[in-house]
C-alpha cells in the first residue's frame, strides 16, 4: 500500500469524532478553505491518553500496538506567500526571516514602493519554560492560491534585489494554537507496553558509525522501528552518519553527550525506558598518568551540536552547528568504520588489554579485533605521545553520568539515544529550548525556524503505565502541515505521556511497521539517517 492509499484509507479522526483532538477544523488565518462546525467548535477537551479509538487500532504483537490518524479538517488548504530574508543589521548575526520591527516596516515600505504586496508582521511565539514570546518581525509579499504562483513572485523579487523563500502558511506555527484550530496532520504512533512485549528493543546504527542508512533498512525484518537521534549529516561536519550527541547500543557507549540534553533510556530488552540528563567522562589512565578525553568516536576537532568542553565558540549546546577545537583527545572502537578519520596529529592503538599495540605519526588506522585507539590533535600530540611512552597498561573510562553525577548503569541491554529539546516531566510541560541549545543568539532565524514553525516531529516518551510511546506527525507538506515544538508537547500531553523528548525530526522522520514505510517523509523519500530504535519480536 502507498502512503497516499494509506492517508487514504486510515480513519480521518476530527474534534467532532474525538473530544481531545490537538489540531481541530477551525478556521484558519490564510486558509483558502476551512470552515468549523458548530460541533467542533463547542467540542470540552477530554482527558490526557483518549486520542483516536480502538477501531484505529493494530496490534502488531502482545503488548505492541500502531496507530494511524489524522488530526484536524483533511480538506483544509491554506495560501502561498513569500518569506522575505532581512537584513539583522547587527555584525556577527545573521540575516534571518526575522528581524527588529522598524527594519521589517522599513523594508516592506522599499517594497510596497516597487509594486510589491508586502507586509510586515509581528512573531510571538509560545512561552515555553526558557524561551518564546516576541521573536521579533517577519516580512511577507503576497497571497497565492498555488505554489508555482508563489514561485513566480519569489523570482520577481530576486529579479529586484532581495531574497526569500516560497513558503506554505499552513506551516507558521501558533497561527492558530495547536488545540484551537488547524490542521491537517497525520500522526502514526506506537505503543509498547514492557511488562507484556515479549521481545527487544535495540538502538541500531548499522554497519558502522561513520555511515547512514535508512530506517526501513535498519528495521529490516523487524516489527517496528522509528528513525532516533541527531546525527552528523555533512561531511564539513564530521563524519557522515556518526551521532551528534549521546549513543549507547547494547551496553557499549560509541558517542559522548552534548552538554547534559535529554536522551532516551532504554534499560530492559522489552523497553522499559525514561528519559535522562546525562553528561559524559572519558579519560586514559596509567599509574598515576591520567588525560581528560574530549570524545568518542568522531572527527577530531569538530564538535557537532556543540557541548564540549573548551570548544569554540562556546561549552554549551547549540544544535544545528559546529563548533571546533584544535587541541584534542578523541578515542575511536572498532564500531566507528573501516579506518579511523585521517589527518596530522598521533594515533596510539591499544588491545583490549590496554597495552600499547603502535604509535602512529600520522591519524588514520584500521583496527584490529577487539583494539581501540587514540587520536591527538594540536598540542595534545606531545601530551599523548609521552603518555603512551610511559604506558604499560592504559584503562579507557567512558561512561555516562546522571543529573546526580552518579554512573549510569550498563547493562547488555542498555540503549541511549539523543534528542532534544525536552518536551514533559513528571506530566508537566517543560520544553528546554535555550538549554538545549535551540535558542542561537548569532541567527534569530533558528529558534524561529526551528521551534516556533511547523516541521515534522519524531517524539519518544513514556505513558502513565510505564509504557514506551513512539510517534511521528509529518510536516512540510500540503497535507500533513507538521507541529511546532510546542504542539509536539501538546500532542505527547493528549496522548498521556508523563515523560517525553524530542527526537531528530525534519527529513529524518520515518516510521517503518511490518517492513513498510507508515509515514510520509517530507524529501518525498527516506533520509538516511545515523540510528533508529528498532522493536523485534523473539
């Protein structure tokens, strides 16, 4: 079955069907058609963990059920516009689709004066716990039935000196609230309940780390599986495919952490799972040598997502970015790929006993069976080089740390997956968009773009039975609009989660059921992604 058979097919859920649906039929600013009927309009709110019915149900397996629906008027259409890009006027920021009120008026007058329709609008964005609120002021020209007339304006304006984007209205977000009006969006989730699965739940990476493959590819011959953390996704930026924050699969941890965001815990072979803080320590030892690792398992000096230590332009999370470091110590296993990354700097390979196998002068290895090395760049390589020539037996400490500094046990069953911003705890909204680092003082157009608009979601979190819920809304498309940051929590509240974390979403999102595609991936095909949390049965 296609996915459009499949949006098809599935049950259409709307307010008037279901007392707590997230998007409803109202009204809509821009909306070309979307009309409310008088019942959804006066339709009360209903209790958390009531979405959707048992007829839009499938079990998969004991204790394993998936669900289709769609949320709001699936006739709803909106108009094109086009997204002006402004001039920040600030040295070190960037120009953005956002910029302060008397710069947005001013440039919508320079265009109004040129024949344009344009108009220049204020961004408020939802409170969340750190960030939201006035974003500042955004320009638009024109109103357009179709995106190809849209299309045609665009290159008219570029044909008068500015830039900007074609851009579907049915993708801001907060026009209008999530619970309110809007739509439509398709929503697949799945639910797993621990005490009664008898299966497993694994993290898989693939092959090895350094390359990407999609979710259908990683969840081949399983039940389910849904696309999971951030990864490096250009090769500017490190390693294609390698994780860009926390990755623990079976026991083994293969990346360390950005700064301490949030991640998925999985602790049980059937899924028993939270969501963790975590921070990461590594270091080498010998005697009474010991150095302070900076990562593992990724390029060095090329810290994506940013959270290190002594990187450049800053220590603390900021997603979507690269920050850099000269001097470092990145130790790689077996898992990373083929040979380790190439460059100046030394390599020490060490066996599983820790003894010091060779010393090379030159980064770019393939290791043995059951070896590990350590790359140093910069002025590490003397630090590193005397290390290992006092060395009899090196011991590797690599391991995660909870919000109580406490070591976060591992078992041969312990999956950790990144994500970010937090979304709930302890039932309650809590979405850390500054402290996890999708607030960018430099480029007013991330929070913006980012948080605030519509995009497609992948959402992990646990329900107030202990069970593991996995759900994925799809975006940028004209008939799934996606969810803001803010509507993902929204969503993870109606659906009775207590605890729940954004995952990599956008392009990424994909949920794979039974060997087949259940979602809609906005590039029109599967991303090749860096991991996914994949359900087998036994």
């Amino acid at each position: 079955m296609t996915t459009s058979t499949r949006r098809t097919a599935i049950r259409t859920l709307t307010t008037a069907a279901l007392s707590c649906a997230l998007l409803t039929s109202g009204a809509v600013s821009g909306s070309v058609a979307a009309t409310p009927s008088p019942a959804a309009e006066h339709e009360p709110s209903g209790a958390a963990g009531t979405l959707g019915s048992a007829e839009s149900e499938r079990q998969l397996a004991r204790g394993l059920t998936h669900e289709s629906m769609m949320l709001g008027d699936a006739e709803a259409r909106y108009h094109w516009t086009v997204q002006v890009t402004l001039p920040s006027g600030e040295e070190g920021v960037r120009d953005s689709q956002l910029a302060s009120r008397a710069t947005a008026q001013r440039l919508a007058a320079e265009l109004r004066e040129v024949g344009q329709d344009a108009t220049a609008e204020a961004v408020v964005a939802d409170r969340l716990a750190d960030a939201g609120g006035y974003l500042g002021h955004r320009v638009r020209v024109g109103s357009f039935v179709t995106e190809a007339e849209a299309a045609a304006a665009k290159t008219e304006l570029g044909e008068l000196g500015y830039a900007g984007g074609t851009w579907y209205e049915g993708w801001d977000g907060g026009q209008p609230d999530a619970l309110d009006g809007g739509g439509p969006v398709a929503v697949d989730v799945l639910t797993l309940d621990p005490r009664t699965f008898k299966g497993t739940v694994t993290g898989s990476f693939g092959t090895d780390l350094e390359n990407t493959e999609t979710t259908s590819e990683l969840a081949e011959g399983a039940l389910a599986g849904v696309n999971a953390g951030f990864f490096v996704y250009d090769a500017a930026h490190g390693a294609p495919g390698d994780p860009a924050g926390a990755a623990a699969y079976n026991g083994e941890i293969l990346s360390e952490t950005v700064g301490d965001r949030p991640n998925l815990v999985i602790d049980h072979r059937s899924g028993r799972a939270s969501i963790q803080r975590l921070t990461w320590e590594g270091s080498i030892s010998a005697g009474r040598r010991d150095l302070a690792l900076d990562g593992i398992n990724r390029v060095p000096g090329t810290i994506r997502n940013c959270g290190g230590t002594g990187d450049l332009p800053t220590d603390a999370p900021k997603h979507d970015a690269t920050c850099t470091d000269e001097d470092e110590l990145v130790v790689f296993t077996e898992e990373y790929g083929v040979s380790t990354p190439q460059g100046e700097g030394l390599e020490v390979v060490l066996d599983r006993r820790g003894k010091v196998v060779d010393v090379h002068r030159q980064r770019g290895v393939e290791l043995g069976e059951g070896q590990y090395s350590v790359q140093a760049t910069g002025d590490d390589v003397s630090r590193l080089r005397a290390f290992a020539g006092a060395a009899k037996r090196v011991k590797l400490t690599n391991q995660y740390l909870d919000e109580r500094g406490k070591k976060l046990r591992m078992t041969p069953h312990t999956q950790v997956l990144n994500g970010g911003p937090n979304l709930l705890t302890d039932g309650e909204r809590d979405i850390t968009a500054a402290r996890d680092g999708m607030v960018h003082q430099d480029n007013p157009g991330q929070f913006y773009g980012w948080t605030h608009q519509r995009n497609p979601r992948t959402i992990a979190g646990i329900d107030g039975r202990g069970r593991l819920v996995l759900v994925t809304a799809d975006g940028r498309q004209t008939d799934s609009i996606g969810l803001s940051v803010s509507e993902a929590a929204d969503l993870a509240e109606r659906l009775g989660l207590v605890d729940a974390i954004n995952l990599d979403g956008g392009g990424s999102t994909a949920m794979v059921v039974d060997g087949e595609l259940a979602n809609s991936p906005s590039g029109g095909s599967e991303r090749a992604v860096g991991d996914a949390l994949v359900i087998r049965g036994r």
